[in-house]
C-alpha cells in the first residue's frame, strides 16, 4: 500500500490535476467527443481526423497506409510530410479500432496536451529534487500546468492542429541534458534523450526550428558566457550522441522531405502562408484574451491576438510572471539559463519585423519612413529555417522555460507559508484555478459539428462510383470537409490532400472543378461549355459524384445551375448539395478544348493579370493548337511571358502573345507572368470607383482581352538533328498560299543542350531555280528571349511571317528553315542528307501559290 500511495502520489495527483485541467480548457468537447470536432470549423481537425482513419482502413483493407491510393484519383499519391510524421495520425488510427474517427481524433488531442504536462512535470520533479517533497511536487505541478495549459497551445488547438502542441518529449531531452551536464555519466541518459527527440521529431515537423534551435542557441550561448565549466569534453560528447540517436533514427521518415525540399518540389505543409502574419505582436506578450466573460482585457487585446489567435497567441500570465520574478530574484544561481531562453524565445517569437497593436511598427528616420526589423530576419530565410512559416510557435519553448521559472518561484514560496502542508495544498489549489482562469483563451472551447448526410452512407454502398470531386476547388474549407466526408463514402476523390493543398495537378483539379460549376469555356469558340461537354469531360476522368459546398460558392444560383447540368440534387441542404454525373457522349469532347481561368486573377469589369495567373485547358486528343492572348498591356509594365505547362514558351509582341501546344493530349497550365504597378482598381480602364474596396491599390499587370485557340490542322511531327544539340521537332506548313499576302510558317524546336551564343532563326521561299523570293530572319520572340538564355531542354515555337510579292507568279515553291549565327552568319549544321542539308538549310515542304 505504501508503495501504491507513493505511486499515486508522484504520478496520480499530477495526472488527475492535468486531465481535469484539459477538460476545462477545452470544455464542453469532453461531454461529446463523437459528435464534434476540436477547433473552429475553418481549422486542420478533418485532416488530422481523416489521416488517422486513413490508416486504419488501409490496414484493415490490406492497402498500404502510407500511400494515399484514394486521393488524386486514379493515380493516388505518396505524402513525404505523412511519412515523416507518424505520432500525428498512427495513434489516432490505433484509438480508431476501438472509437469513431471523431472521438479517437478529440481523444488524442486532449492525450498529448496531459503528456506534456507529465513530462513537465518530470523536468521540474528533478530540478526541485533538493526541496521537501510537498514544496518539489508544488513546483512541479505548477510547472507541469504551464506547459499544459500555455495560451500559445490553446491557439493551436483553435483550430484542431496537433503536431504543433506535440511537444512532451522536449523536456525529457533537457533532463537527459541537464543531468549529463551536471556530471552524471550513465549511457541510459544518452539512449533515452536520443529516443525522446526521435520520437519529437516525428510528431511535430518544425520541432528542430521551435525547439531545438532556440534549446541549442540561447542555452548554448548561456553556457558559454557564464557556465563554461559544465561544458566537459565528455559532457559535450554525450550530447552529441543523443543528437547522432536522435537524429539517425528520424532519417528513414526525413529524407523523402528532404528530397521533396531539395529538388524545390515545395510541400505545402511547410511553405503556405505568411511569416508576417503567423509572428506574435509586441503587446500580444502582455493581452490576456479577450474571448472570455471573466477575464480583463484591455483594448489592445483584441488587436493584438484577434485576427491571429491561432499562430500569435503569446500571453505569459500575470501569475506565471509574479512566480517567475520571484524565482530570479531568489533563485538567480537557477534561473539565468530559464530566463535567457523564455526572453529569447519570446524575441524570435516576434519574427522578422516588429508589429505592435496588429500593425507593423514604423519609424521615420531622415524623412523616410520604414519598419523596425527583429533579430529573427536574420535567420528566417537561411536553408531548412525558411521552410517555417510561423515564428509564433517559439513561444511553446517560451512555456517550457517559464514553467521551469514558475515551478523555482513556486517553490520558494511554498518554503515559507506556515502550516506547510495544508498551506501548501491551498496555495497550489488556488495558484493552479488562477492560473487556467488567466490562461482560458476561449470559453467555450471553439468546436465545430462533424455531421455526415445519409448521402454518404450510401455512396459508401455502391460499386458504381468511381470518384467524387468537391468544389469549389480553391476553398480550403470545403477541401478539408471533403476529407471528412470520405471517412464515411469511402470512394476516391479527384481532390485530397495530407496537409495544405491537393498535391495533384492544379491544372486538372480546377479546370474539373470550374467545368462542374457551369464556369469553364470553349477555347475555340469562347462560348461556355454545353452541358453534355462538361458532363463527358468529368465522365472521362472518373468523375461520378459532384459534391457543391455552397456557402464557399456564394451564389444563390448553384444548385439551378448544377440541376442544369446533372440533373436534380441526390441530396441538397444549406451547406451541401451532391450531384450524380449522368452518361454523356465522348464525342461531345471533340470538337472544343475546355478552358477555366485560375484564382490568382484580379476579378472586376474584365479579367487583370496580377504579377502571375494562369488559364488552365484539356485536349482530348494529340491534335496541334495556336492559343492567342490578346492583352491590355499597362503603361511601364514591360514584357508579359508565357509559360506553358512551367517552360517559357512566348513573350509579348505588344499586347498579343502566341504560342503552340502539340504532341500532348491531357491538361496544361499556361501561365502569364509581368512585372505589376500599384493601383487603385478604379484608376484602372473600365473598371468603377464606387466602392471603398475599389480604391485599395492591387498590383496589375494587363487586362485580358481575348483568349482563343485553333486546331492547327497542317502540324507535322519532325526529327530533324541540327548542330549544338538543336532539333526541329515539328512545323505547320498549309498546302497553299495567295500571292499577296503574309505567309505564317510555325516551327517548333528543341535544345538538347545550352546554346553557346545567339542565333537567328530563318524561314525562306525559294523558287524552282532556287532564287529566294521571300524571307523572314528573327531572333526567338524577336530578341526578347536570345537562344544564349535558353536553357539545355528548352523546346521553343514561334511563327515566321513571309510577305508574298503581288506580282509572285503562280506556281509550286519550296520552303526552308534553319539558324544561323547572328555576327558572322555561319549557320547551324543539318544532319543528313536530306534537300539542303549540306548548305544548313532544313526542308519543309512545298507550297502551291496561287
């Protein structure tokens, strides 16, 4: 029994204080776990939830887990940022054999929030190891209740995220250091501290950045200052080993990431959003919340944390700072290392540029006014640091440090209270209410309901669908209640994505999308897609679901125009809508090419290029086309470039581009891309000035005037090897051509490798006797993209332009392309033996003028 109280008493009391503390902090979650979902509705909760239950039914099916074969439909995909973080989702979807997905997501949510006030609890047991028993577990509880109930976390969980609370083995490594530190020698702690970061590093992404770095350098730099002489050559050695175990384990699950970085193939788990607005403000430090009844928080509050709660929560607390002063006043020989690294934490905490009251601090120095730039712009773009896009999250390590502080201060106080052990236990009572009630940063806790319509039970039931497509395609919300749905239909979706964003084809995902909405057009003709095209284009790729999520399509108009186009809704309420894809003709596909306008475009009276926005299209089949854009180009604005499918491809010619798709049927992306100005949208041509949003200035570019395409039905495929690795890969050439006129040639080429200076392209039409009758000479995109710029793989298309003489007699003409060198004219060889080869001439064809 003694030994059964002494039990109860190290590891009961805490346990029972940290989970009532969770079940307060997050109330009323805990009175129904199945039936909501931690967070606000807008937050990651249907992705954590979906990637445990994605786990478990790929076990219980025979798939593999860690390819996600039911999202990116047909080809599914692999996530390197699911591989490296298997604490995130392989406990939930353990909890899922036993719980429903919603209940195991909640429940281990609240789980790690007590592990890390236990494992707090355990650094602060240690380091309080020279006091009373009832003065060490006083300071350890209260230590062990910062970690577990620090406002940073709660924002965190605001909206349902849990790598970023997962931080319940850092104290473990800093007692495993602490103690190697102090002298002890024992190999178990370098075992154990190695084992505790792995295990860090593969439940919390970023934990090398928000808690290993500051641990090393403001730790690191206080040792040096002022405690050199714990630093031992052995000392330093061990600490080594816990981080080669540490690391050396983490490597298998880091270096798909790695790779994925590296090649700058950019997860987006990593590199969406904006460190600016993720970094904590100044007076956030000191802004008790102000979405509780009883707490007092002054104006500012809501300023500095309201729009940013999530990310910028930072408050330290009137209670933790009184125990935390007491501790440096009374405790100094303890507390330097603890109060450099929360002061330091906190300063990185703050980012890159110093905002105060929600706005960025500004100063004006000589009459120029600019911004107050923090210590942390140093390192926020160095390699692997920029992959973090929130530096509020250093303050989880600013909790660890103040708890140590609170837990010294705590400790100090409860020494000196009369009546020790009845004093004491009143003491942490009301330290610990005072404490949750100071820290509360919502109540009630955000939650969002997690219904799922009887639709999808059904689909859950059927084998005659192949896959779902949700849209709108561009709202986050939707596509992470999509992932919620799929728990319970269980069929593949077009979309889906681990963390973030689908990392599928956007050219595919939105061209689907805005096609199912009734938005997408004919390339060719410019008019919207007939019903029985959008309905083969989704049939074809699988497509047999349509799920509308109509609060994110604002338009009051969406479920008429989705009855229009599939026929009456299976199921429709004031959120959802599901559409059933009925049979449509493939041949409705054959004679339009399908085309929607990406989300980056600025929206008014006519279409405006920012500095980059895409036009995405599908083509069903091999077939050639000439895409014209005609823009409005803005005075000072430069060249306008087009990408396609991610190679350069065009430059603007005034305010018209034209470029050449051949060879491949699928979808493409052409991307436009421009210098912009800022400006007012009504300072901009046609467009109104009625509202105030029209006067806030946007950066544009151009106006999209026109964009079409025609099937050029003369292309032929080539093969035609050149010098310096140039190849002629095809050309449109018409079968005749009307004395008179311009004659249009196009020619596409390849780069096999980097050109070693610039070349001229010429287009010739010779006569029988070989007399040149006409000719165009012109660098690539008329000197704006010289062939010493192209890089090795470069495939470029451009047309050439020969005026036909009126007086030009009728008769067959022969045409011929080639480069030469523009300062000595020495042309590029041609392979073969073909007409002209020898003189580096490339024979085309013949052309019948009339």
């Amino acid at each position: 029994m003694a030994a059964l109280r002494k039990f109860a008493w190290r590891y009961g009391l805490p346990l029972l204080l940290y989970s009532a503390a969770v079940c307060f902090i997050t109330y009323p979650l805990i009175t129904d776990l199945n039936g909501w979902l931690a967070g606000a509705s807008y937050g990651d909760a249907y992705e954590y939830a979906r990637a445990g239950w994605w786990a478990h039914y790929a076990l219980r099916n025979g798939l593999n887990p860690f390819y996600q074969s039911l999202f990116g439909y047909p080809d599914g995909f692999f996530s390197a940022a699911q591989w490296s973080q298997p604490l995130i989702y392989w406990p939930t979807a353990l909890l899922n054999f036993f719980l429903p997905p919603a209940a195991a997501y909640n429940l281990y949510l609240l789980i790690i929030l007590v592990l890390n006030g236990m494992a707090m609890h355990s650094l602060c047991w240690w380091l309080l190891r020279e006091h009373k028993p009832y003065v060490r577990q006083g300071g350890a509880l209260l230590g062990g209740l910062i970690l577990t109930a620090y406002p940073t976390f709660q924002g965190n969980i605001s909206i349902g995220m849990l790598n970023p609370i997962a931080v319940y083995t850092v104290p473990i490594v800093v007692l495993c250091a602490l103690r190697i530190l102090e002298g002890e020698r024992a190999r178990s702690l370098v075992i154990t501290g190695g084992v505790a970061l792995w295990l860090l590093l593969i439940a919390n992404l970023t934990a090398f950045i928000y808690s290993l770095m500051p641990l090393a350098l403001f730790g690191g730099a206080y040792f040096l200052l002022c405690e050199r002489h714990w630093l031992t050559r052995r000392a330093l050695l061990m600490l080594f080993g816990i981080l080669a175990i540490g690391g050396a384990l983490s490597l298998p699950f880091y270096i798909p990431l790695l790779s994925e970085i590296a090649t700058q193939r950019t997860p987006f788990v990593l590199f969406d959003g904006s460190k600016l607005h993720h970094s904590a403000d100044l007076l956030a430090l000191i802004a008790p919340s102000p979405f509780t009844t009883w707490t007092f928080a002054p104006d500012y509050s809501r300023a500095a944390i309201g729009s940013n709660s999530m990310e910028g929560t930072a408050y330290v607390g009137v209670v933790t700072v009184i125990l935390s002063l007491i501790a440096v006043a009374r405790r100094a020989e303890r507390s330097g290392l603890w109060l450099t690294l929360a002061l330091g934490c906190m300063l990185f905490s703050l980012g890159g540029l110093l905002k105060i009251n929600g706005d960025l601090a500004a100063v004006n120095i000589a009459g120029f006014e600019t911004y107050i730039p923090m210590p942390y712009a140093l390192l926020q773009e160095l390699p692997f640091i920029n992959v973090a896009r929130t530096p509020g999250r250093f303050n989880a390590t600013t909790a660890l440090a103040l708890g140590i502080l609170a837990a010294y201060g705590t400790a100090w106080l409860l020494e000196r209270l009369p009546r020790p052990r009845l004093s004491a236990l009143l003491a942490i009572g009301a330290l610990s209410a005072l404490i949750l009630l100071d820290y509360q940063l919502f109540f009630p806790f955000m939650r969002h309901p997690a219904p799922l319509p009887a639709y999808l039970s059904q689909l859950a039931e059927r084998d005659d669908v192949r896959a779902v497509l949700d849209v709108p395609y561009d709202d986050y919300v939707a596509q992470k209640i999509a992932l919620w749905h799929q728990v319970t239909h269980r069929k593949p979706m077009i979309g889906g994505h681990v963390w973030r964003r689908p990392p599928i084809p956007l050219e595919k995902f939105a061209l689907l999308s805005d096609a199912a909405r009734g938005r997408a057009f004919d390339l060719i003709s410019g008019a919207p897609l007939s019903a029985e095209a959008v309905r083969a284009l989704l049939r074809a790729h699988g497509v047999d679901v349509v799920t509308y999520h109509l609060l994110p399509m604002d338009d009051p108009e969406s479920v008429r125009i989705g009855t229009a186009l599939f026929g009456a809704p299976r199921h429709v309420d004031q959120h959802l809508a599901f559409f059933e894809v009925p049979a449509a003709d493939p041949q409705a596909l054959s004679g339009v090419v399908p085309a929607t306008f990406g989300e980056t475009w600025w929206r008014g009276e006519r279409l405006w290029l920012p500095e980059r926005a895409e036009l995405y299209f599908y083509i069903h089949d091999d077939s050639a086309l000439h895409l014209r854009l005609s823009l409005d180009v803005l005075p000072y604005v430069g060249t306008v470039q087009a990408l396609l499918d991610g190679e350069k491809r065009a430059l603007s010619q005034g305010d018209q581009l034209d470029l050449w798709h051949f060879g491949a049927h699928g979808f493409h992306a052409v991307s436009l891309q421009a210098d912009c100005v800022r400006l007012p949208p009504c300072l901009l041509p046609d467009e109104p000035c009625s509202e105030a949003a029209q006067r806030k200035p946007i950066c544009v570019s151009a106006a999209l005037q026109r964009a079409r395409a025609e099937r050029v039905q003369a292309w032929q495929a080539a093969q035609v090897q050149l010098g310096s690795g140039m190849q002629l890969i095809g050309f449109s050439l018409p079968e005749t051509a009307q004395r008179g006129t311009r004659l249009s040639v196009a020619t596409a080429w390849r780069a096999a490798e980097r050109l070693n200076a610039d070349y001229h392209q010429f287009v010739h039409l010779l006569n029988a006797q070989g007399t040149l009758i006409a000719q165009d000479d012109f660098p690539p995109a008329r000197g704006a993209f010289p062939t010493s710029q192209w890089p090795a793989g470069q495939t470029w298309a451009e047309a050439a332009y020969l005026e036909l003489p009126d007086d030009l007699p009728e008769g067959t003409y022969r045409v011929f392309t080639g480069w030469y060198r523009w300062f000595d004219g020495a042309r590029l060889p041609v392979a073969g033996d073909r007409l002209g080869a020898r003189d580096g001439l490339v024979y085309l064809g013949e052309i019948r003028v009339r």
